[in-house]
C-alpha cells in the first residue's frame, strides 16, 4: 500500500472537527445564545441553525478516529509477528495504559478549569459536603457521564465515552480478526436488548449514539480501507479522476447530511446514519483536504490541541463569559473568540505540561500500573 493515513492526516482531520465542534456547541440553537441577537449574514437563522446543528458529525468523528487510531495501536505494538488476536496480558496492558493517558490528558485541564469555576465564577453544579466530594471525583474519573451525576461542564459527558471506546476495543479487534465484518452483529443487535426501542432516534442518549463507530473504525483501520479507496483512479487521467471524484464524494457527503436532518432517518436510522456520516467525511476529508498546502498545516496545527480546546472551551462561552461572548454580535466574531481564548489555553496548558515533564510522569505511571497488572493478572486467572 503505497497511501497511508498518517499522523498529520490525523492531525488535519482532528483539526477540522474541532472547529466544527466549536461552531456547533456555540451556534447550533437559539437557545445557546442566551437571548442575543446575533447576525448570521449573508445566512438567514433557518440556515445558519441547520448548518451549525449540522456540524453535529464532528462528535461521530472522534468517535471513529479513536476507535480507528487505537485499532492502529493495537495492530502495531500487540499483534505482531503473525499474531491474530489479543490475550488477557495485552488487553489488560492495553487498556491499563490508554486510560491512564486519557486521564492524565484530562487531569490538568480538568484541575484549572475546575478552580477557577469554582472559586471566580461561583459554578458549583456538584453540590456540598460529602455529595460535592463524591461527585467531584465521578467527574474527574470521566464517570459522570455515564452515571449521570453533575458535571461541571455538561460537554465532558465525551469522557465517559472516550472510556467505553477503549474499553470495547479489545473484544472488537479480536471479533473482527475472527468474524471479520461479523463484528457489526453485536453493536446492532445489543442495543436491542438493552432497549427495545433502541432505533427510534428519540430514545438514543451520548452512551449510545456512537457505538457503531467503533467497528467501523477497527474495520477501516485493519483493511486500510480509506487508503485503498484513496489510491483508487476513474479512468487512466489523475487528474480528471480526481476532479470526478470530488464531484462524486461531496455529492454523497451532501446527501449524507441530507439524510441525517430527514424525519424518518431520525426516527429509523439515526445510529446508522451517525456512523455513516462521520465516515464519508473522515474519507472526504483524507482524500481531498489532508494533502493541499497550507490548509493541512492551518487544520493540523488546530488538530494538535484538540483535546484541550475540547476539554475547555466550554468554560468560555456558557460559564465565564457568556454574556461578553454572545454580546459580540457577529456569528465569525463568537466564534472566533470562543475558539481564541480556547486555543490560547490550550498553548499554555501544553506548554505547562511539557515545563513539569507532565509527558514523562504520564508515560512512568503507565509502566508501573502496567507492571502492578500484569504481576496480578496470573493470579486472576488461576482464581478464575
């Protein structure tokens, strides 16, 4: 395979969708705009509100690139040397090792953000005494989402299924590397039984939504799909290939879109669509935006702090600032300030890191919890 999606890819795609997550957390209902009057010129409001609602695909996004990065992961540093499949000792070091990451990524943000909402802006969603401790920690530990007890930001509900991905992926790599496509029957079948009314959009909540991401992502990821799609030409001329192409894939991306606003897809096909779509734009965007000049550089200098702009932005536009935000008038200009001061935190938060080689103690406490599972993995086992 002479195409590979790599990490800079990953960067433009990552940086994409969190401008895209940005203008939908801002944008996407009148509510979020706190009774402000903003102009959304040239676009009328219907529009501009189906537009950034629309940017919802960029939550499926991570979803899949997770699934997809971590299935690339696996495959390089577990299965290796014809190795088919993952073993009680690579699973546990796995998964000891990637939640570790996602909490200490999530630790600093979670720490300052947290403080300053607390002791500045008066915002204590937690409570007191003993249930402001207990709910403190489910939040920090990326439970509360799925738990449902108070976040201080609702947004940080992703951490609960940042931790659900990881812990799936295992069992759905060695599905896959056994049943191949197969791997689809459990994440469309099990929601079933869990809910009856599963595939009525109504009864669909953020624990839900993105399962089917995670397959997808393994599959696309193992079979180096997007790259094979990639180096695919219509006819024997590159570059008339390449123009039919983009006519063909934003046509089908647009009628993606499309289908997702449909009053039927959301009451029939909302966990397929909410998978489907997210593909096709990570595809579109590989094929058509990963390799222009400058624009890659724009997109994977944003995607590089995804995650902090992720974890805090939210702070921006509805705790701290709110009123300053949306008072700005101008749609480019709320955007623009959410996602400036984002970004700006962000930089220091990376820079903070690397002065307290934040890096290295994340990379100590992922051997030693490594270390302290795998000396208790055989005793678990004999027990078993």
């Amino acid at each position: 395979m002479k195409l590979s999606l790599s990490k800079n890819d990953t960067l433009v795609i990552k940086g994409v969708a969190i401008i895209f997550l940005v203008f939908y957390h801002s944008m996407a209902t009148k509510q979020r705009l706190l009774g402000h009057d903003i102009s959304f010129f040239p676009f009328t409001n219907y529009y501009a509100f189906y537009i950034f609602e629309s940017m919802n695909v960029c939550v499926g996004t991570f979803a899949f690139m997770s699934s997809f990065g971590l299935t690339r992961t696996i495959t390089h540093k577990y299965l290796k040397n014809g190795k088919s499949s993952l073993g009680a000792a690579e699973s546990t070091d796995f998964l000891t090792r990637r939640t570790i990451s996602l909490m200490m990524a999530f630790f600093i943000p979670f720490v300052a953000c947290t403080s300053v909402s607390l002791i500045f802006a008066h915002h204590n969603p937690y409570g007191h005494g003993e249930t402001f401790v207990l709910n403190l920690i489910m939040d920090m530990l990326g439970f509360a989402g799925a738990l449902g007890t108070p976040m201080m930001v609702g947004t940080w509900w992703y951490m609960s299924f940042a931790l659900i991905i990881i812990f799936l992926m295992p069992m759905t790599v060695n599905l896959y590397r056994k049943h191949g496509i197969g791997v689809l029957i459990p994440f469309i079948v099990l929601p079933l039984l869990i809910d009856a009314k599963f595939y009525n959009g109504t009864t669909l909540n953020n624990m839900t939504r993105w399962l089917l991401c995670i397959p997808f992502g393994v599959m696309f990821a193992d079979g180096n799909i997007f790259e094979q799609m990639k180096e695919m030409t219509i006819g024997k001329n590159k570059v008339l290939s390449k123009i039919v192409k983009f006519i063909l894939w934003t046509a089908i991306l647009l009628l993606a879109f499309r289908l997702r606003k449909q009053v039927w897809t959301w009451k029939f096909a909302y966990y397929i669509i909410s998978t489907v779509l997210p593909v096709i734009f990570v595809y579109w965007l590989y094929e058509f935006v990963c390799g222009v000049p400058i624009i890659n550089k724009l997109f994977a200098f944003f995607g590089k702090y995804s995650s902090d702009i992720f974890f805090m932005h939210t702070f921006i536009r509805a705790v701290w600032f709110p009123d300053f935000t949306y008072s700005l008038k101008y749609w480019y200009a709320v955007f623009a300030f959410v996602m400036g001061a984002s970004l700006v935190m962000a930089i220091v938060a990376d820079l903070f890191r690397k002065l307290i080689s934040w890096g290295k103690l994340t990379s100590f406490v992922s051997e030693k919890a490594s270390c302290l599972t795998a000396k208790a993995l055989p005793l678990q086992t004999k027990d078993a």
